[in-house]
C-alpha cells in the first residue's frame, strides 16, 4: 500500500507541471546534448582604461537553440599569468540572443597599485545547455592613470543596453610581495 500511495505521489508531482503549463520550462531541464552552438556577432571593449574605472565589454549575440547558458572569461595579466576563470550567467530573457554589456571593475584586489601600462588580455565566450561554445573573443587592455574608456560603436551606441553581468578577477600586483600588499591595505 506504501509503495502505490509513493508512487501515485511522484505521479502526480510529474504531472501537475505539465498540466499547468511549465512543460517548457522542464525541458529544458532534460535537453540532450548537440543543438547549434551560439555565435557572437559583434563585440567591442575600449583597449585603454583609467585605473579603478569600471571596463564595460559589449557582447552581441545569438542562439537558434535559444539555450545559451553562461559567459565564461578569462583574464591573463603579462608578469604575472592566467586567473582563475570567471562565471556570469545568462538570464532566460536573453537565452536567444543578447545585446549589451558585461562589467569588469579594475579595482578589485590590487587593482588600484597595478603598475602603470599594466597589460590585459580578456578572452570570452558563450556556453550553451547542449555542451556547445561560441567563437572566443579576446579583448587587450591596457590600464593608465591617464586613459579614459572610448565610447562604443555600432550596434552599442544607439538604444538601450542590458547590464549582462560582472565579470570578477582579484587583480594582482607582481612587484609587491605579501608584506608589502598587507601594508597597502587598510
């Protein structure tokens, strides 16, 4: 008697969903790898930026699956290396295709003691729910007390724009050692 009232239970929970109209919404728990991977189309990130402003990375792209999933970034710094990578999830509305910006706030960690011309590299692209990434973009920055961030161009300089996420990285100085970055530190 146990195990028939169980499973009528589990029954029930299965199909009342479907029944009110989240069948959609749990398929995409269950989509099997493959589809089309997403594409980015257009991109842009001002090469130059003043030390502790906040680097906006213009993205555009699509997905004929409408299963894009997350960005995945990857910061590398000359003197000192690759960072661990940085995660920003897609929110559903965006899904098919996405128009706007990611965030990187430069001071994070050490950022505000990088060295002046301290060099950048920003790879980023796309994963889906079926396994797929899109084409990787890279981004060169360089940070200097005297740069400002250069206005986008097309299609990022007309309408509005969506705040897509922050991509976070604690920035390290490699001439400081520990004594001297604790010292710095309030």
């Amino acid at each position: 008697m146990k195990r028939f009232a169980a499973v009528v239970f589990i029954g029930a929970l299965v199909a009342l969903p479907m029944r009110i109209g989240y069948a959609k919404s749990l398929n995409e728990w269950f989509i099997k790898p493959g589809g089309s991977p997403p594409v980015i189309s257009h991109w842009f990130a001002s090469e130059e930026l003043h030390h502790g402003d906040d680097w906006k990375i213009y993205v555009e792209a699509d997905d004929p699956d409408g299963d894009m999933r997350g960005f995945v970034a990857i910061l590398d710094q000359i003197g000192y290396g690759t960072y661990s990578s940085s995660y920003v999830r897609i929110k559903k509305r965006h899904r098919e295709e996405l128009r706007g910006y990611l965030v990187f706030p430069s001071s994070t960690g050490m950022g505000l003691w990088l060295s002046e011309w301290t060099q950048l590299s920003l790879t980023v692209f796309i994963r889906d729910r079926g396994g797929n990434k899109s084409n990787k973009v890279v981004f060169p920055l360089v940070l200097s007390r005297g740069a400002k961030q250069g206005s986008p161009p097309r299609p990022f300089d007309s309408g509005r724009l969506d705040k897509l996420g922050v991509v976070w990285f604690d920035l390290v100085e490699p001439e400081l050692d520990g004594d001297d970055n604790e010292r710095l530190l309030p």
